[in-house]
C-alpha cells in the first residue's frame, strides 16, 4: 500500500536537505518548511485520481501531467478540489492548444511560436480563463534530437512573442536535462533564467530537477521540482 503523504514528507524534506546545503536554506525550523524557495510539481500522469486526491489532502496541490485525453478525465473527475492546480508538462501538437488552454493553469512546454499564438487565441475566442495562462518555455538545453525544446539561441525572440501576448503570462523556463547532464547544462539553465528574469519582472519559475537530479538541479537556482515515482510509485507505462 501506497503511503502518499509519507512519501511526500519524503520529497519535501529531500528538498529541504537540498536547499540546506546549497546554501538557499540557512536554517532549519517549522516556518522554513512553509517557504521553501524549491516548490513541488507532483507528475502524476498515469497515475489514478483517487491517488492524485490522496496527494492534495495530504496538503499537495500542483499537479503535472504529460498526456491530455488521461489529464482531461481526471481533471473532470476531480473538480471539487477547488484549490488544485494542474500543470501541462508533455510535448505540445497544435491540434491539442484549445484542449490544453481550457483545462490547464500552467504550460510548461512551449517550444515554439504557433503553440503560444494558439494557446493566447483559443483563450481569447472562449473566454476559458478568468487569469491569463502561466507559460514555461522548454529549453532543449542538451541539445538532444529525441527531445522537445526551443534552441538556446531562439529563446528570447520566443520570451518575447509569450510575452506580447495578452492572455498569457510569461513565467520561465523548463528543461530535462539529458541522464547524467554535466554541471555546465545546469548552469548555463541557471544564467538563461536569471537574464530571463532581468528582461520580464513576471518570470519567477526555473522547473528543473526531477528524482534523479533534484540536488543538482537545485544547487544551480530550481524553483520548482517534478517528481513522480516517489511520490505515487512505480509508473505505468503507455503502449
């Protein structure tokens, strides 16, 4: 059986030990673990929604979730959890904007022109959004042909379309580094972000480090963590 909040007490304190000796966190004590500069992004996709309500009454409440027919269904299943927030974290196909703009708060792979230009239009033509919709531009910051991402280079002509459009509000970057990614990848994310965040006040975000890089990812500025296994158990794969 599944403990979900041990397992997120878990996490949390991984986190905490993270911030701890990567100098973000200089002392340890019950009002620290409320204002962690490292929030947590619980992946939950595959996952089933009774284990996704175990997690946000154990006082988890973001959400990630990679494939959009299962996070639409659970999202519906799931309504009554009023302060639960659901983050879009999978590759992006443009017949899949309108979708994601009415159900998801956050997008954190938005790698390229067409897909904000859509995502702002299909806000505006539905008025789906009471807020504009919060947009992470994925980095392909180990360059790999396999993986979604904007190229270093084009970044901030990207930030810049994000941020002219009206619906939508530019709030950094993501990135999965590729298995064992030398220190450099992460600080090279860690000067993108941090030049990002000089050019547009809204960027407050860095969604870096999963399990196996969580430590690494935080030493070098993470503000937002995804992880999955460790909180809902081994994953069930897609055919």
């Amino acid at each position: 059986m599944i403990n979900i909040k041990d397992n997120l007490d878990k996490i949390k304190a991984q986190i905490q030990q993270a911030c701890q000796q990567s100098g973000r966190l200089t002392h340890l004590s019950e009002q620290s673990k409320q204002s962690l500069p490292v929030s947590l992004l619980a992946v939950s996709k595959t996952k089933p929604a009774a284990l996704i309500e175990q997690a946000y009454l154990a006082g988890q409440h973001d959400f990630g979730e990679n494939y959009l027919q299962e996070a639409i269904e659970k999202i519906a299943q799931l309504a009554h959890l009023n302060e639960a927030s659901w983050h879009f974290i999978g590759p992006i196909q443009s017949n899949k904007t309108k979708q994601i703009a009415s159900n998801f708060s956050w997008v954190h792979s938005v790698d390229r022109e067409k897909i904000a230009l859509r995502l702002n239009q299909h806000i505006q033509d539905n008025n789906c959004h009471n807020t504009p919709l919060n947009i992470c531009l994925q980095v392909n910051i180990s360059n790999e042909e396999s993986k979604s991402g904007v190229a270093i280079d084009d970044i901030f002509s990207l930030a810049e379309i994000v941020n002219n459009c009206d619906k939508l509000t530019l709030r950094g970057l993501m990135a999965v580094p590729e298995k064992n990614a030398s220190s450099a990848c992460y600080e090279k994310m860690q000067q993108l972000f941090a030049q990002l965040q000089k050019q547009y006040p809204s960027v407050d975000t860095l969604s870096l480090g999963m399990s196996n890089d969580l430590e690494q990812a935080v030493a070098h500025g993470s503000t937002m963590v995804r992880i999955g296994t460790a909180i809902f158990g081994e994953r069930t794969y897609k055919n």
